[in-house]
C-alpha cells in the first residue's frame, strides 16, 4: 500500500490523477489486506515509464505498464473505455480517457469499481460502499450490458458470492441467466481459472448454489458434473481437491473433465488420487507408491483419518533408489542378460522389504535373491 502511494505522489506531482483503484479498495474497506494494489491514471504508459527508472510493459497496448519500486510491483493503468466485445472474451479495441469515472464505468461490479486517493478518501460512483455494506453483488449500471461485454463476469459474480459470503443482486442473477449461454464462447482456460477459486472459497457451497440457479451449469463444458452434493465439502486450499471431489461423489474419471485443459501435474495427482479413493484398504504398499500429497487428497475426500506423514515416513525404504541392489546386481548373480525380467525381480524385492520381510541389506538380499532365483529358473 505505501509503495502505491508512492506511485501516486510521483504521478500527481507530474501533473497527473492518479488513485488506488479495484479490489485493494473492496479489501481495505472490508478489513483485509490487499494482495494486489492496483493504480489508475490519467498518465499515458509512456508518461508512466518517463517517470519512473524501472517499468515492465506488462500490457502496454491496454494501458497497464509495471511500476518496479522499493521491490514491489504496482500496475498503472491509464483511464480508459472499452469498445464492443464481439467474441465475449475480449474488448475489440480500447480507448484512453481522462475521466476516473468513466473508467470506473466500464468495471464488473460496484464493489469493485471504487477509488481511493492517497489519503484514503473514497470515490465511489455506483453505490459499492453500500453494497459491501449490505453484502451485496451487483453490476455496475446495466448487468445486461456488462454480461454481454464480457461473459466471463458471470462466473465471477458466482465467484465472488462465496468468496465474500455475499448474495448476488436479483437484477444481476436474472442477466445472468438470461445470458449464461455465451459462457460458452468463453476459453477454458479462464472458465477454470474462476472454478478453481471457487473451490477454495470459505463459503464455494453458496457460489455452487448459485451455479446452479444461474442455469450456468447447462452451457459449461460438463456443466452437469458440478451439480453434486456440496455440503461436505470441505476445502484443504487447493482447488485441484474440488475437482477430485465431483469426480469421487460420482464415480466417474478424470477424462469427464479433461476439457478444461489440466497441468500434467494436476492431471496424475486427480489420477492417482482416485485411484486411492477406490482402495478399501491401505496398506504398506500403498503408502509406499503413492505420494504424500496424493494420499492426503484421497483422505480428505474419503474422511480416512491417520496421520499419513508419520505412516509414510516409518517406511524401511521411501522409493526404488534406496534400495540396497539395483539391475546390475542382479544381472551379476545370475549370470544372465538384461531383459523383462529384471523389472519383475526389483518389484519382489521391493515389496518383501516394504512388507518388512526382507532386510534392505545387500548381503540379505543377495542371499534371498540367489535362492528363489535359480529355484524358479
């Protein structure tokens, strides 16, 4: 926040407006720290960068440029309108203003379309103070016009509700329906970015009730899946845990929801979890080729209760590269040549010692090994 009124000063004295704009202001005015402190302005990005020795151009064509000060970022944007939005994703082209107001005019939501000036007074247009007062989500000036700019504020607005515990204005929820067909012209790529806060809102059980009542559930892709049983849900912070959670209520795979275009490391930790979540019971093994991270999901979702860390960690070996002996060795002992069938004899080993029966000795495993070996050869 003082890095941002730094900013400030150092616009105004250069003749320009500027104020903390956005959700800094929603936050603040609810008692919250900010994450992001966002600056508006009447300067252009060039004007911007003369004043300041450090800038990134994060998206200068939009008016936003980084100002990097006292080791912190804080994005200035220029004043600015957006015209017709023809795909519903994206303004087809924006124009610089001088009037705070009328860049005030053009965000979602009144809460979050306030300013603040460097001495904390509050300027706010569209009654958001009132709003967040009442706990209250509505669209600034005509939702219809909003929703139509850009579809993706509808999600938001259901985002929001459970992120804030607030309702969603009833002018606001029937645009919302009325337009929630063209939340399919919106990538997915954004669609799940807004999912996934939404599973980790304290209060997401208010922003799925609201999907739902929002017919937004029938135009997202596999819309259907998310009307699920949400009351024992229970975030852990990681939103990757809502989606192994629709999945297990209903039994089905990862590839129902492969659509919206998951990281390889979510996809396999999704995988595996629900691979667990079928198990009926844990043993040695399990807590051996799952990771920590994996069982904890599964856990969560199913309400096993064990201290996993402390199960996992008791483990004579945590993974293949502890082993005493490795290919080679076995290679040595019996005399004969690389093939399938060292991948067999390394996973006996590992299990016998994971089970506890076989030391992970060399000697040991050396002697055992040489035994069944050549009894079975």
């Amino acid at each position: 926040m003082n890095t941002a009124i730094k900013v400030i000063h150092t616009l105004k004295a250069a003749g320009f407006e500027a104020y903390i704009v956005g959700g800094a202001v929603r936050d603040l005015l609810l008692g919250k720290t900010p994450h992001d402190v966002d600056v508006a302005s009447s300067a252009l990005p060039q004007q911007v960068k003369a004043l300041f020795d450090r800038t990134v151009d994060t998206g200068i064509d939009h008016g936003t440029v980084l100002v990097l000060l006292d080791g912190v970022g804080i994005e200035v944007t220029t004043f600015r309108t957006e015209s017709s939005y023809s795909d519903n994703r994206r303004p087809d082209s924006v124009e610089f203003v001088l009037s705070l107001e009328e860049d005030l005019r053009r965000r979602d939501f009144t809460i979050n379309a306030m300013a603040m000036t460097e001495d904390l007074k509050i300027i706010d247009p569209f009654g958001g103070k009132e709003d967040l007062k009442n706990k209250v989500i509505r669209a600034v000036g005509d939702p219809d016009e909003r929703f139509e700019e850009d579809a993706l504020r509808m999600l938001r607005a259901i985002r929001f509700s459970g992120q804030l515990d607030f309702i969603i204005d009833m002018k606001t929820l029937l645009s919302i329906r009325r337009h929630a067909r063209l939340i399919r012209f919106i990538a997915v790529e954004r669609l799940k970015s807004e999912i996934d806060k939404i599973f980790v809102n304290p209060s997401m059980q208010k922003s799925m009730a609201y999907l739902k009542d929002s017919v937004l559930t029938r135009f997202l892709p596999v819309g259907g899946l998310f009307e699920v049983d949400w009351i024992p849900y229970h975030t852990d912070g990681n939103p990757t845990y809502g989606w192994l959670y629709l999945l297990q209520q209903q039994k089905r795979q990862f590839t129902d929801i492969k659509d919206y275009r998951f990281s390889n490391e979510e996809k396999r930790l999704i995988e595996k979890s629900l691979e667990l979540t079928a198990l009926n019971t844990w043993d040695q093994w399990t807590f051996y080729k799952y990771t920590l991270k994996q069982l904890e999901m599964a856990s969560h979702v199913t309400g096993k209760k064990k201290d996993l860390a402390a199960i996992k960690q008791q483990l004579p070996i945590q993974s293949r590269s502890e082993l005493a002996v490795d290919g080679w060795d076995l290679i040595e002992w019996s005399g004969a040549k690389s093939g399938p069938w060292l991948k067999v004899w390394i996973e006996k080993i590992e299990r016998l010692i994971v089970y506890g029966i076989l030391k992970n000795d060399k000697e040991l495993i050396k002697d055992w090994f040489e035994d069944e070996y050549h009894s079975h050869t």
